[in-house]
C-alpha cells in the first residue's frame, strides 16, 4: 500500500473513532441549530419561504452531516445520495468559509475570535466532507441530481436573487463569487469522476460474475 492510501485510511479510521464520531456529531449539531438564528435569522426574516433553502448554507451543511454519518456507522455505505450530498455541501461551504476569512485577513481586516472560530469550524466541515466522499457511491441520476443542485444554488446567491451570506466586508464580493464557482465545478468533476469509476466496477463485477 503506498503512503497515500495508507495516510487516507489512517484518516478515515481517525474520522470513526468514537470520541471523534460524537464530538462531530454534538459539534454539528449545536453549530447547525444555533446557525439558523444566530447567523441567517435576519436573512431568514425577510425573505419568502421559497428562498430559504437556498440561505443557511453552513448550518444546512452542518446537520446533513449528522445523519449520513450516523447511517455510515451503522452500516457501511450509508445512504450514498446523502453522503454525496453532504460531502458536496460540507466542502463547498467548509473551504468558502475559510477563504474568505483568510482574504479578510490578507485585506488588512481584524478577523477576532470569532473569524479565527469559523475558519476552524468550517476547515472541520471540510474534512467531514472528505470523509464522506469516501463513502459516497452514486450512479449518474444522482450524480446530475447533485451537481444540478449547486449549480442552482451559487446562481441563487450570486445571481438575480443575490442570496449569499452576508460579508463583512463586501469587497471581496467578487473574489467569494469566483471561489463558489470554481468549487463548484471542481467537486462536480469528483463526483462525476467516482460515478464513471464506480460504473467500471460494476461492470466489471458483472463480468467476472458470468463468467
């Protein structure tokens, strides 16, 4: 086994201890209820109904987490078009986050305990979605379905309805604009990449099974 996979199982083992399992689990949880309020409640307020699944990124991020982990551990794989849900999710907003505290920080702004607390939270979110993705097996439906999602969701927050979350710092607009967009497309080729690659494995167990 090469150094690669052994440091990615030896990571995956890490992420299933059960110290670890419950710390991410209560973590997510508490960071996912508090979020809605604390962080979007005056987005929430003053938007129609139909706009709300696209606004609490993170805390949404967060506590789809907690279920496809929970089903991980239960019985392995999971629920697969929840795990790749939730990876897609979890990366996505985890790295967005922590780019743009970063960018702040470049800025000349203060981030204070508060951006240093989200930057690690959400650098957290993101390897819980790596993590996922190791358990995420999806054919092309689901695969679409996905990427379809975020793709309708970075047009929602930067596009005509400008529903993203809100910047301290409003000049780095154009910067986090670009960053989603990138992200996006970049998960969307590892998803379509692990859906042609879990098709070959099919096929090839088909194969091998008629023989």
């Amino acid at each position: 086994m090469s150094l690669g996979h052994r440091v990615w199982h030896g990571f995956i083992r890490l992420m299933e201890h059960p110290l670890i399992g419950a710390a991410m689990v209560i973590g997510n949880t508490i960071g996912g209820l508090v979020g809605y309020p604390f962080w979007y409640g005056w987005q929430l307020a003053n938007a129609p109904l139909y706009f709300w699944p696209f606004i609490p990124d993170s805390p949404t991020s967060a506590l789809l987490f907690v279920p496809a982990y929970l089903l991980i551990r239960y019985r392995k794989p999971g629920w697969p078009l929840l795990n790749g849900l939730a990876a897609f999710a979890n990366i996505k907003y985890g790295v967005w986050t922590v780019v743009y505290w970063y960018l702040f920080w470049r800025m000349g702004g203060n981030p204070g305990w508060m951006g240093i607390m989200l930057s690690f939270t959400h650098a957290v979110m993101a390897l819980e979605g790596l993590y996922l993705l190791h358990y995420t097996r999806l054919g092309w439906a689901g695969t679409l379905a996905i990427i379809g999602w975020f793709v309708l969701h970075d047009w929602a927050d930067y596009g005509p309805w400008n529903l993203h979350p809100g910047l301290p710092d409003i000049r780095l607009l154009p910067a986090m604009r670009v960053e989603a967009i990138l992200s996006t497309v970049v998960l969307s080729l590892v998803l379509l990449y692990l859906a042609a690659r879990r098709g070959r494995e099919m096929r090839s167990q088909e194969a091998m099974a008629s023989r």
